[in-house]
C-alpha cells in the first residue's frame, strides 16, 4: 500500500524456505508419495490462488462497472486486463492506483489474509491439491492451480472463491471511492467553469 513491492522485498527471504518445501514436496511425490499426504502446504506460488484473485481481479472488474461514471476507468482497465491475467498486478497497483489509496487499504489487507488462510486451509485438507511442479509465477492462475498439484480441480475452484470473497469485501470500499472520484471530478469541472466564465 506504500508503493513497496512486497513480493521481491520479503522474497529475498522467504523464497529461501518456499522453494525448498516446493522441491520436497516434489521430491515426496517422485517417491510415491500421494498429494494429499505431502509434507508442506505453503509453496512459492499458493498466493497466486489467494491474493491477487481476491485483490487485483475485483478492482479491475470495478473498474469496467464504474466506467459510465468515471469515464477514464475504461481504458486503464483495458489496458490492465491482459496483465492482471497473467498475475501481473502493477498496472492495477500503480495506474488506478491502489497504492496509497485509504479507500482501498482496508479490504486490500484484508482480503489477503482471509483468502491467504482460507487457500491455506483448503490446501491442508485436501480440498487444494498441494503443489509439486514449479511453474512460472506468471501462469494464469487457475490454470496454476490445477497444473502445480498434478491435476487439482480443487485449485481451479479456490480462484474463484477468493474472486467472489474479494468482490463482496471490496464493494462497499469500491463505491466509496467511486462516489468521491464522482464528486472531485464535478468539483473540479465547476471551478473550471467558473474560471472559464
């Protein structure tokens, strides 16, 4: 929310044990070992199944829905959709921006969290296939969560639960927002007038 990427700061660090636990679960299941019996949940790649799916994806469809009233919204969403498909959330993160946007900060957090735990525990119980294959971070995630587990249907449909929990924890933040967007742009097209006049 600061404009810091929180991916290539923490990774420094937490890729050390994610890729790890990612390659001994890879290591596990060459040896016979079933996917739900894997040892480790948490791989590199289980927040494309959780966080940008319950984030980006729900502004972005915002974004289109409030284009009638906030005209300039069409063509960043335009241009963001083909990123955010491919995990690539930045154009969303900068060009809206999300960063540095108290409107947004809230449900930003919090649909992270909730969906981070509830993939988490998806995963754990078998619902989630647990993920053995690494492929690139850029993979669209649906097709990440059924691939990286061998075949998990389960991974497919968690992206679409965090995408539906993101729109309904987003909404009311999101028409907020849209509502004094709405209103700087009238203030500014009178005081335009006036000067004009």
């Amino acid at each position: 929310m600061c404009g810091l990427h929180g991916d290539n700061i923490t990774g420094a660090v937490t890729n050390v044990f994610t890729n790890q636990w990612l390659a001994d679960n890879n290591t596990a299941f060459t040896a016979g070992t079933l996917v739900k019996d894997l040892p480790y949940v948490w791989t590199p790649n289980l927040c494309r199944l959780s966080q940008w799916v319950s984030s980006c994806w729900p502004i972005l469809i915002y974004m289109f829905m409030s284009s009638k009233k906030l005209p300039h919204l069409k063509p960043l969403a335009t241009i963001c959709l083909p990123p955010a498909i491919f995990c690539i959330i930045e154009p969303i993160m900068f060009g809206l921006p999300v960063v540095m946007n108290g409107f947004l900060l809230i449900p930003f957090i919090l649909t992270h969290t909730l969906t981070g735990a509830l993939t988490y525990w998806l995963t754990s119980i078998g619902f989630v296939g647990k993920m053995y294959m690494s492929l690139p971070w850029a993979t669209p995630s649906p097709i990440l969560g059924y691939l990286s587990a061998g075949g998990s249907v389960g991974g497919i449909i968690i992206v679409f639960i965090n995408l539906a929990i993101g729109l309904v924890i987003f909404y009311p933040f999101w028409k907020a927002y849209e509502k004094s967007e709405v209103k700087r742009i009238e203030e500014e097209a009178a005081a335009t007038a006036g000067a004009t006049a």
